[in-house]
C-alpha cells in the first residue's frame, strides 16, 4: 500500500501555512521578469495542487496581479511578512493552487519538469543538467 504524501508549508512569520496532499499535478520553474520581480530573485518554482487536496490556514493579502481583465489570476501572500505566497493561474491550470516551492523549505520536492523564459536568467546561471529549458512559455 502506497502513503499518500503530505506536505507542509508556511511564510516566514507562521502566521500562514498550507498542507497539500499528493503529489503535485505540475511544476515548473520560470526566468521571466514577472516571476524574478514578484519572487525578488532570479527565479520562480512552482507546484500546482488540485484544490481539493490543500488546505490553507491563517490570514492572506490578495493581489490581482493582471487586473481586472483576468480576475480568475491572483496571488496571495502574509500580510505580516509578505511570504507564504500562493497563488491562482486561471485558465491554464484550472482547479488548481500554484505554491511557492521554497515555502515547503524540503529539499526532497520534486524537481521542476523545466524552466520557462530561459533566457530572460541572469547570464552567471548555467543551464541545470537535469532539467530541459525552454525559451518561452508553452502556448
């Protein structure tokens, strides 16, 4: 019999924590400005959980970061300390909540099946062994 897992992850003050449970439908790592700027560094990871399988706890900020032309696309984030950050992507992963990867602090996560935007990286990053770059979204 197989052990479902479960995860835990939180923001830097514990005043907002998520559990998800099993494993993740996708993940992904991007270079694009957006993701540098909103991530303050020089990449996202990402992970999408189906809804059903998180449970989040604690007080959030939403921001519509598209605007009013996508409002089924926001992010969420601790209002003490500004981490934790989840997020909704809309059309392109309906049913889903997108994760920080970085806010489960395990180094056991699985592994971004590639990196979008790959030239929009800082020119001192080397282009990893193990996972395929691509130089722009898929549409």
């Amino acid at each position: 019999m197989q052990v479902e897992t479960v995860r835990q992850g939180r923001c830097d003050c514990g005043g907002l924590s998520f559990t998800v449970r099993g494993e993740p439908v996708h993940t992904h790592a991007c270079t694009c400005t957006e993701c540098q700027r909103s991530t303050g560094s020089v990449m996202s990871h990402s992970a999408w959980f189906p809804e059903a399988a998180v449970a989040i706890e604690g007080d959030y900020t939403l921001h519509h970061h598209r605007g009013s032309e996508h409002p089924d696309r926001y992010r969420c984030f601790c209002p003490t300390c500004g981490t934790g950050r989840f997020f909704k992507s809309g059309a392109a992963f309906p049913g889903t909540i997108g994760f920080a990867v970085g806010s489960f602090a395990d180094p056991d996560f699985p592994p971004p099946r590639y990196v979008l935007y790959w030239g929009n990286r800082p020119n001192w990053l080397g282009q990893p062994e193990s996972v395929p770059v691509r130089a722009e979204a898929e549409e």
